[in-house]
C-alpha cells in the first residue's frame, strides 16, 4: 500500500473562525490595499482600491444588515451571482453574523436551485440581477423557509447597509460566541456528474487549516508586496472558493472578471502575478498565440519557440541547467515571442494553479519555458479542494505535487486514492449512508480517483474509477488522458472517449468553432466553416494527428481506433457539462447513442 503523509507545518487549533481573517488584517496591515474593484455595470469602469481597514468596515456594515434582517446564527443564505467583489463580501459577512452562506451557480436551472435551497432549508438567497432573481422567484413558493430574497444590482445590499445601522457592535460580536473552527462554514454541492447533487458540509477549519498551510508553502507566490491575482474562476464552485480565503489570509491583492469575454482587457489592466485557472484556459492562451503567429505568417517561428520553451524547461529539472545553445535560443525567443505572450496576461504573472483536470507535461512545460510556471493541483469538493499542489520550490510537472501539509494520501489496492487530513468534509447534508459510504473503516476518504505515488511522496492522477471503460477483450482504459491529449488541438473543443464492451475504443469529438476562422486561414482555407468541419478531409486528417499523439501514450489495445465528428457541442448550457466544466457522460452516451452506433457499425 502505498502513501504520502505530510505533517502541518502549522499546529492545528480549533480557535478561531473565517470571521476573524479581516479583522486580523485590519488590525496588523490596515492600510494594505486587498482588493481593487470595478463595477461591471459601468462601461470604461476604473479599478477602485480598497484596504483591509476598508474590507472589515463593509463587511461588518453588511453582517450588521443580515443580524436587522433576522438571519440567526447557523442559518443558510444562498448567493447565486457571477464572480466579482459582492460575493467575496458576503462570504466574509456570513461569516461575521453566524450564518452559514451557500454558493449556487449563476448558470443554475429553477430545478437545481430549488433543490439546493430544499435540501439547505436556506432562509435568504442574494441574487446578482434579475434574471437570477426571477429564477428564485420561480421556485420561492416551493421553498418555505425562503424568506428574503436580495438583488445585488437591484440595491439589495444598499437595504441591507441601512438597516443595519440600528445593530451595535457588541450585538455583532456576541453572534460569533461559541462558534470555532469546527463550525459549519459552507454548503457546497457536488457537480453532479453521477447523480443528484449532494451537499458537503464543510467547516471554518477546513478552510483556515488548510489556508495556515497552504500560506506557508506558496509563500513565493503569495507573500511578495507587489502578489495580486485576479480571480474570474465561478466562486460558486471549492477551487476558487478556497483561494479567495487564502488570498484574503495572505493579505494579497485581488480582483475580480466577472464576464469571460473581457478577461483579457482585465489582465491587461490589472496586471496580476498569479493566476488561478482550468487546463482548458491554458490550452486556449497556447492555441490562439499559435493561430495569431500562423496567420501573421510567423507559424514557423512560433514552433521553434514552443520547442525551445518546452527543452528550456525540461534542462531546468537536470541538475547542469539547459544547454547553452538552448539557453541562447531562448534568449532571442524572449524577444520574439514570449515576452508578447506574456503581456496578452498583463506582463506581471509568474505563477500560475491550475486545476479541475490534468494540464498535460507538453503545456505545462510551455509555460514555464516562457516564463510562467503552472503548479497543478488536485481537491474535490469534499476535500476543500486541494489535496496535494506541485510546490515553487518543488515542482514535478505531470504530477499533482506533493500533499498540502496537514494532508494524507493513500493508494488502494484497487488504485483509488484515498484522503486523510485537515480539508476533509464532515458529511454529505441529511445523507448519513452516502457519508458512511464514502469512508473506509479506518477513516480514509474515497476520492473516487485513480493514482499513483511515487517513491518521492508525488502524487499523480490516472483516471476516475467509475470512468474506467473495460473493451469486450476485458481491457481496462482510462478514458481522460486520451481526452486532454485530443481537446489540446486547436481545432477541438470536446473529445469523449468511448468503447465499453465494445471490441475498440473510439472517440466522439466536437469543434470549437471560434478557433475555425483563424485555424482555417492559417491553413489556406478562408472558406472552411464549422458545418463543413464534420466532413472535411483536412480537418479529419489534423484530428487524427491528435489522436495519433493520444495513442501514442498507451498500448494497442487501449488506442482510439476510429472517431466521430459530431456537431454542435458539449456545454454547460445544453446540460453535457457540469458548471465545473467536467463531462457528463452518462447524458453524452443517452443523447449521442446512435453517433456510438455509428461508429461500431
């Protein structure tokens, strides 16, 4: 049985709550400025700095309005907003009364919002604008604990400043009395990939444990003067969750992109040295600097610049550094290409987490030859998210890192990993089996996950064990790593990897369509549209290059033998991803049956 055990290097304590961080800051850094705010109502908007003294006086303005409101101490609040600077106030203001907030995504139906405000019996849920709140309105009568519901846009916060102006301090203050970090903090739920979404209860320390941790460790990243990270993952979902505490814990700069579309104008402006993303972000910065070099004429240059960035990075792990030729390759790639990549970021970012899947040796490689070096990380939800996160100081690309200190790992016998230590949840809400389920009898948590851990402590990811397709020759194959393989290439948007019972695997792939325009020129074919994609000879002999690559990671009898272009594509919206951006294969296998059929036929 193989495991990697790392000791906190923070001594565990149950004292204390979230609520305390801003007070904290305020007190010892008052004048640091924590967070820069625009208003993404405003057009031409400015970024706004606010200190920590600044933080604590509006979110105890905000926990006062909640107290007026009748919010009691343990009660849930949902927030169902897209990610900007409100939602990281009203985390820290729930906190502050007592209360016990409940993020939901803001792409949620009126069915997964009345679920979740069901199960949680939430008293108050704060809306973004009106299109969330007439989506709680849809549901309100099914949902009798719901008694408020406030509108961010609508001046929903502005009520509740005012109202709380009749709250003193010693009322604030007697809210958090009794309460420790062994105090339920949050409700998050599952993405429901397998089922119904379950609701993990997840404490103060969990996430304070962690954070003590996790400060320490990253502190290259998170303790600079100048650290800033801009954060436009969905708060809703426990990755970006647990970093805003961090960030806030590390007394760092941040901001906040609500709206995708103009990320790019908001790292230009914002200028962050850290980034938080998914894979597929990265894949995307890589694919569109590679389109924009070939349509400038420049694809040559930008190959020799890939190659030297990923040789540049890999002489970084010998112990004699790069070659000089390479060292001198690279050089003059600074100036031709990589400082410009750079810049498209903002020009500051150094460090980069990634997450949610794995990113790939080949991305992970680029990136740090050019200057941004990407730590992966591996959590779920009912981990806190991090279990174990490659380190500034010891990095191991194509691994998960090492776990967080405070943290165990465990292989199974079966090659499941199985989790011990600070993040792990105290239940699934109102589901004692699923809870009892999801632990052995000694104590460890199923991930659900396949990995490995070498004979360093590192900890990597294979697949998911209920993933797992086994071919009607009885091979087992993990279908992910095909996948990230297959979706790096510029043209593809998903890959879903088929063939359980079946004598081969395949593959169903869709386009990303706003990568045609500009693959299609740098190929000679300003002609080619997404339509014609799905039988286009050249697009179908540039994925098979890709899936060439993928099979070239595994044996035969695990290869992608045939695939399928499909049209349209797996998004949130239509229901094939979850909001995590995760595939929902038992939905893509129901609905895409006869593409299947296709294939084997």
């Amino acid at each position: 049985m193989r495991e990697s055990i790392i000791p906190p290097v923070v001594p565990p304590t149950t004292e204390g709550t979230l609520a305390d961080i801003p007070a904290r800051n305020a007190e010892r850094r008052g004048d640091r400025v924590v967070f820069s705010v625009k208003d993404p109502g405003v057009a031409d908007a400015t970024w706004r700095d606010v200190t920590a003294r600044e933080f604590l006086a509006e979110v105890r303005r905000l926990a006062k309005g909640f107290v007026a409101a009748g919010i009691e101490v343990g009660d849930r609040v949902a927030i169902m907003s897209r990610t900007r600077y409100e939602w990281t106030l009203l985390d820290f203001a729930l906190w502050t009364a007592g209360a016990v907030p409940v993020p939901v995504y803001e792409t949620s139906s009126a069915h997964q919002l009345q679920w979740i405000l069901q199960d949680t019996a939430a008293r108050a849920i704060v809306v973004e604008d009106e299109s969330h709140a007439s989506v709680a309105t849809e549901v309100r009568d099914d949902c009798p604990a719901l008694e408020h519901v406030w509108s961010i846009v609508g001046g929903g916060l502005d009520d509740l400043r005012e109202a709380g102006r009749e709250i003193d301090d010693a009322t604030l203050a007697a809210r958090r009395e009794g309460m420790d970090r062994t105090s339920l903090a949050t409700i998050i739920y599952t993405s429901g990939t397998t089922g119904r979404p379950k609701g993990c209860e997840l404490t103060h320390g969990n996430f304070m444990d962690l954070s003590d941790n996790i400060v320490v460790v990253l502190a290259p990243i998170l303790a600079p003067d100048d650290a800033s990270m801009l954060m436009f993952l969905p708060l809703a979902h426990v990755f970006a969750r647990l970093i805003q505490v961090v960030a806030v814990d590390a007394c760092m700069r941040v901001g906040h992109a609500p709206d995708i579309k103009n990320l790019m104008g908001d790292l230009s402006d914002f200028r962050p040295t850290f980034l938080l993303a998914v894979p597929r972000v990265f894949e995307k910065v890589f694919n569109a600097s590679d389109q924009s070099a070939r349509a400038d004429g420049k694809g040559g240059i930008f190959t020799r610049a890939t190659r030297t960035a990923i040789a540049y990075s890999r002489g970084l792990d010998d112990p004699h550094g790069p070659s000089p030729r390479i060292r001198i390759a690279h050089a003059v790639m600074e100036r031709l290409v990589y400082r410009k990549i750079r810049a498209q970021l903002g020009g500051k970012i150094a460090w980069a987490v990634s997450g949610g899947a794995p990113l790939g040796e080949r991305l992970g490689h680029f990136f740090r030859g050019i200057g941004i070096t990407i730590l992966e990380g591996y959590g779920l939800t009912e981990t806190t998210a991090p279990v174990a996160v490659g380190r500034p100081d010891d990095l191991r690309i194509g691994a998960v890192g090492l776990p967080i200190p405070g943290v165990g790992v465990r292989i199974d016998a079966d090659g499941e990993v199985l989790v011990k230590g600070e993040g792990v949840f105290r239940a699934y809400r109102g589901n004692a089996e699923a809870t009892a389920a999801a632990f052995t009898d000694d104590g460890w948590f199923r991930t659900g996950d396949l990995g490995d851990v070498d004979e360093h402590g590192f900890l990597s990811i294979t697949g998911r064990k209920k993933e797992i397709l086994v071919t009607a020759g009885g091979k087992n194959v993990a279908p992910a790593g095909l996948e990230d393989i297959i979706r790096a290439h510029p043209i593809v948007s998903q890959a879903v990897v088929v063939g359980d019972q079946r004598p081969f695997v395949a593959a169903l792939v869709t386009i990303d369509a706003d990568m045609v325009p500009a693959w299609a020129a740098s190929h000679g074919r300003d002609d080619l549209t997404p339509e014609a994609c799905l039988t286009d000879p050249m697009v179908r002999e540039h994925i098979q290059m890709a899936v060439d690559r993928a099979n070239g990671t595994v044996s035969r009898a695990e290869s992608v033998r045939s695939f399928r272009i499909i049209p349209g594509d797996f998004t949130e919206a239509n229901g094939y991803l979850t909001p995590s951006l995760k595939l929902k294969r038992k939905e893509i296998m129901r609905d895409f049956e006869g593409d299947v059929e296709a294939i084997y036929s």
